[in-house]
C-alpha cells in the first residue's frame, strides 16, 4: 500500500524529528487598514459601544438566585436596623444568605454580632415576618447560625462609612 492510499495520518515516532514552520507573526500594520479616517474609527467604535451598552441582562425571574423575589426580599430586609448600631442588618453583613425556591418559600440564613446580643430573641422572629410580608412569599424561615461568626469584615462600605471606619 503507498502513501498516497492510505486514508489515516499517522503519528510521527519519538525518534523522528518534525520540522514544524512557524506560523506568520501577526502585525499591527496587518489590522489597520491605512485608508481609514479617524471619524469612520470613531463611528466603528461608537457602533460597538452602543451595541454593548443596550444589550438588556438575561431574565432571572422571579425565583431563585437574582431573581426579583429574592430582590424583594433583600430590600425589605435593608428596612431592618440594629438597636445599638445605625446600619441596617443587611449592609452590616448578618445576613448571610437568601433563598428562595420555585414554590417561593424563602430561607434566610443569618447570625448576631454576638451570642449575648441584646436583640437576641427578637431580631430573627422580626426578619421572619419582614420577610414573610413581601408580596409573594409563600413561607419564611429564618436559620440562625453562630458559625462563621460575625466579624466587621462582613459589612458593606457603605456601612463602613456610615461608622467611620473607611
């Protein structure tokens, strides 16, 4: 059988050494086209940039992870403030998740400053019925966690700011 049969490329040997051509280098005189005016490069830009900038995000819905449910929720939760401290719970970084399901039960998983936190006893029933007042939530339940603990490295900035601690 001859070379020129066969209808398979085989795998040169270890012991055989390939002479491989390098590829043409790219060039930027390669990309520019020379009789391009300035104002055609700006409109070619301008194009691009109206294009991204009208694009609309994909839709969410309305459960699940980003979805306006879960947006709802997170607002509500924001009207929500410590006693001791003028930042609302969630730019103070108690909350540590929100979930909600495709039946729009929502779970919050939250935590306290600390374990002999004043509002210990209040402020996880107080985000269970915030929680469960937004419009469309089937059922609330709040989890309060203790592991990992709360620490000032869990607020916002803007909560930050607010404490002068920026």
């Amino acid at each position: 059988m001859s070379d020129e049969e066969k209808d398979y490329i085989a795998a040169p040997s270890p012991t055989e050494q390939m002479v491989a051509s390098k590829p043409p280098r790219a060039r930027v005189e390669d990309a520019v086209d020379p009789d391009e005016t300035a104002g055609e490069k700006l409109a070619r830009k301008r194009d691009y940039l109206d294009g991204f900038l009208k694009k609309k995000p994909e839709a969410t819905g309305e459960t699940g992870a980003g979805g306006a449910l879960q947006e709802a929720v997170i607002a509500a939760l924001k009207e929500i403030y410590d006693p001791e401290i003028p930042v609302n719970i969630y730019d103070l970084g108690l909350i540590y998740g929100v979930e909600v399901s495709e039946d729009k039960d929502v779970i919050v998983t939250m935590t306290l400053t600390t374990p002999h936190c004043p509002v210990a006893e209040s402020m996880p029933a107080e985000v269970e019925i915030r929680t469960g007042s937004v419009p469309g939530v089937r059922d609330a339940e709040v989890n309060l966690v203790w592991d990992p603990p709360w620490g000032p490295d869990k607020m916002t900035d803007e909560a930050r700011l607010e404490l002068g601690m920026l």
